[in-house]
C-alpha cells in the first residue's frame, strides 16, 4: 500500500479483515497461550479454574465490572489478575468518550480473546464431566433404594441393597428367613416342604393337613386325602405337595376344589401347588387352569 492511500472500509467489510487478520494468527497465539498454561503454579491453576468458571458457566467472554469479577476470586486478587494478563487470558480494553466541556469518561473493561476461548471451553468440560466410576456409584445407590419385594414374615419392603432369599417364588430379608427357617430346611419328603410353607408364612392361616376328602363317595378319588387346606379369614386354599410338578397334582388339585367348594359352599376356594421344581410348560398349564404354583427353587 502506498503512503498516504486509503481504504475505506465500512461495516461488513470491517469485520470481514478483523476475522481475517484473527484467523491468520489465531492458531499461532493460541499455541502460544497453551504454552504459556504447561508450567503454572497450583495457585496459577486455581486463578485459570476461576476464570474458566465465569466466562464458561454464563457463555460471556467479556468482563464489564472488575469489582464483581474479582469478588469471589480464591486466593490474591491482584495477583489472580496478574496473572490472567500475563498469560494473555485476559486482555484489556475498552474506550473513552468525551462529554461536554471535553470531560472524558473512561470505559475499562476486559475480554477472553478469541483464540483463548476454546483453551476455556476446553477445561471447562474438563471440569464439568463427572468420573465415569462416580456415576456407576451413584446408579449403584439408586438401584439399591429402589424396592424388590415385600417380605412375607415383617411385611416390609425388601430394598435391592439388602441381603435377602428367594423361596417359593417370594422375596424374603436374609435375616427374616434366617430368624424363622433357623437350621431347618426342606428334605425329600413332601411333608417338610410344606413345614417350610407354613414357617415362611407365606399364607398364614389355619393348616390342616392330609384332609379327607370324598371318602366312599367318589369312584375314582375314592379314599384321598387333601395333603393340605389352608383357612384363612375370608379363603380356602385346597393344595397339593409334590416334588416335582405334574399333570397328577394339577389333576387331584383340580378335582378336590370342585369336592371342596360342594362341601363348604359358602367359602371362596383357591388352588394351589407346592413343589421343589416346576417345568416351564407345566407352569402355563397350571396358570391357565388359576392354580397357584409355589415353586421352592
Ligand atoms: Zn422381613
């Protein structure tokens, strides 16, 4: 450009070279900001952290008022701001106007500049991220608030973070089955499973065992006995006990509740099997057919 030649430049065309003449340098004086920041003070740090923390957390890279800026700054003030001068985070700007009578009002203020704003951003999201292995914690602590059953003995909620049993399809604290089941625990026979049944409470009632049923009167059941009626306050549980179940217990089952019901017409009948295992197919049978299956395991 020749001495004394003018450009005249309005407008658009004005922030068109500010951008060009930014972006030309803005890598180079980035670098050097950065490098600037690879050897700080613990104290540095904290001052940069601050800084970071302003301009990131309100998306504002300009600084108007000193005072409010530097109020909660840790540590020195003077010294954070010499600091973030020196390094060339912060730069200093701002006019003057001139009133009447040639009075000049001076208008400080300061700024991020342009090529430090993604060294900011940058720490920032440092900053913001939580550790992977504090967020696998907190979910740990809001999967054991959440609730996994009632437990059938206190009647309270068994939570995810505690100890507790599983036995006959029923969720139990550790210690509430522990308490009642004590050293007892289910052998072969069908008799001591249902012992089980009746400790665990998971109906409470009035247990009658091996209840005649039909006796004389029906060609088939001739002689059998119910293994187990259990009375409660308003219901009849007509069960049978079986290792495994079958289509024999889902059959005699079956047909002492209709043998139940003609006898005690005024009580509601419910039906029910316990067992130590139960095959998949055999457990939709049983559903279908609105008996209750109490499987052990
Ligand atoms: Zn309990």
């Amino acid at each position: 450009m020749k001495r004394g030649q003018q450009h005249e430049l309005k407008g658009e065309k004005i922030d068109a070279v500010i951008n060009y003449t930014e972006n030309k340098y803005k890598n180079d004086l980035e670098n050097l900001v950065r490098k600037r920041l690879e050897k700080i003070t613990e104290d540095e740090r904290e001052y940069l952290e601050y800084l970071v923390d302003w301009c990131c957390s309100r998306d504002e890279f300009m600084i108007e008022y000193f005072e409010s800026f530097t109020d909660r700054m840790p540590k020195d003030k003077i010294e954070g701001l010499r600091f973030l001068f020196r390094t060339g985070l912060l730069m200093l700007g701002g006019y003057t106007t001139f009133g009447s009578r040639d009075k000049a009002y001076h208008h400080d203020d300061c700024f991020v500049p342009l090529w430090v704003k993604p060294i900011l951003q940058e720490i920032f999201k440092e900053l913001s991220e939580v550790p992977e292995d504090v967020e696998k914690v907190q979910e740990r602590i809001e999967e054991e608030k959440k609730v996994r059953d009632v437990c059938p003995i206190c009647n309270r909620e068994v939570f995810y973070g505690e100890k507790w049993t599983k036995v006959f399809g029923r969720v139990f604290h550790a210690s509430c089955f522990e308490n009642k089941a004590g050293l007892f625990r289910p052998t072969d026979d069908e008799r001591s499973l249902g012992e089980m049944f009746k400790r665990l409470k998971i109906i409470s009632g009035d247990y009658r065992w091996e209840v005649p049923v039909g006796e004389g009167t029906h060609p088939y059941l001739g002689k059998r006995r119910i293994d187990l009626v259990i009375r409660t306050e308003d219901e009849d549980w007509v069960i049978e006990i079986e290792r495994t179940l079958n289509y024999e217990a889902i059959g005699q089952v079956t047909a002492y509740d209709e043998l139940w019901k003609e006898r005690n017409p005024y009580r509601k009948v419910r039906k029910g099997i316990i067992c130590f295992t139960a095959p998949e197919d055999l457990l939709d049978v049983a559903k279908k057919k609105n008996i209750e299956v109490f499987c052990y395991t």
